[in-house]
C-alpha cells in the first residue's frame, strides 16, 4: 500500500494518460516520481528504472507511447 506522501507526489508528478486497447474502461496513467516512473492502469500497476524501460513497457501492454490523451512522456 502506497503511503500519503507517494500518493501526493504522484498526483503532482502525473504526466501522461493512454487508452488501454484491451480494457477500455480503465485509463493507464504515467507518473514521473523522482527518478523513476510509475505505470497505474487501474486494475494493475507497474515501474520503470528510466524512460527506455518505460517505453518497452508501454510497448508491451499495447499502449502508443507517441499518442497519450493527456500530457507526454518526456
């Protein structure tokens, strides 16, 4: 269970939404936290080292790194 802090930090470092094309019903949200990035998708999560491993990730799950609904991975 996340404590409040991650949870405050994860709000304030939020930086991109992508549709799930297997499970439209929940939205994957990308969180920059320090120095690593952290992957909620609703009924699952996940975390990246750096912005490679991010991507490889979002590869994975069937995400188009190149076309959030909200924000950008940077």
């Amino acid at each position: 269970m996340k404590s409040f802090k991650e949870l405050s930090e994860m709000n304030r470092g939020h930086i991109a939404s992508f549709e799930q094309p297997d499970d439209p019903e929940f939205e994957l949200q990308v969180y920059k936290m320090q120095n690593k990035y952290y992957i909620d998708a609703g009924n699952w999560d996940d975390e990246a080292k750096n912005k490679s491993e991010l991507m490889s990730k979002l590869k994975k799950y069937g995400v188009d790194a190149k076309r959030p609904i909200f924000g950008k991975i940077s």
